[in-house]
C-alpha cells in the first residue's frame, strides 16, 4: 500500500499545478484548515471532497471490556466527516 500524502508533498503539487511557490501552497493549506475548524460548527464543505459535520451524541449504556460492566456514557459533542458523492465516485467507480 503506498504512503499517504505528506504536508510538504501536497503543498507541493498544489504549487506546481497553479504556479506558485511551495510556503504558498502551504499558506493555503493553513488557511483551509482554519477555516474549517472555524466554521466546523456551521458545517464546512470542501466541494467535491465532503463536508465536516457538528454532531450531537446521546447518552447511552455502554460495557466496559475488561470488566463486562454496564456503564452510563454521556451525550457528547463530535466532530464528523461526510464523503461526498462525487469523491466516492472517483476514487471507487460508479456503480
């Protein structure tokens, strides 16, 4: 399986497909982050790419496995993220 795509090398491609310099292409790797992680709560989509999704947990009833014991976990906040169609599309093929 080959290796996942660095910062450095994804910054990299990005600057060589628009012509610009590697510290730009890693200027709007950072600038995308923030943005997400700013606006996270309002949903964030990257088109083509999916979406980050605030999502609220319920409380529930769990078991702890090293005892077996029921354990009340409570609701929680957590961050999701949604594949969207078309990168689901690409990367498997249509069906």
């Amino acid at each position: 399986m080959a290796k996942p795509l660095s910062k450095s090398q994804l910054a990299a491609a990005i600057a060589d497909k628009v012509g610009l310099t590697k510290k730009q292409g890693t200027q709007i790797l950072d600038l995308v982050a923030e943005l997400a992680y700013k606006h996270a709560k309002n949903t964030f989509t990257l088109p083509g790419v999916g979406k980050l999704v605030l999502v609220n947990r319920k409380a529930r009833l769990g078991r702890n496995p090293k005892t077996g014991e029921t354990i009340q976990i409570p609701a929680k906040k957590v961050v999701k993220f949604r594949v969207a169609k078309a990168a689901k599309d690409a990367i498997l093929g249509k069906k």
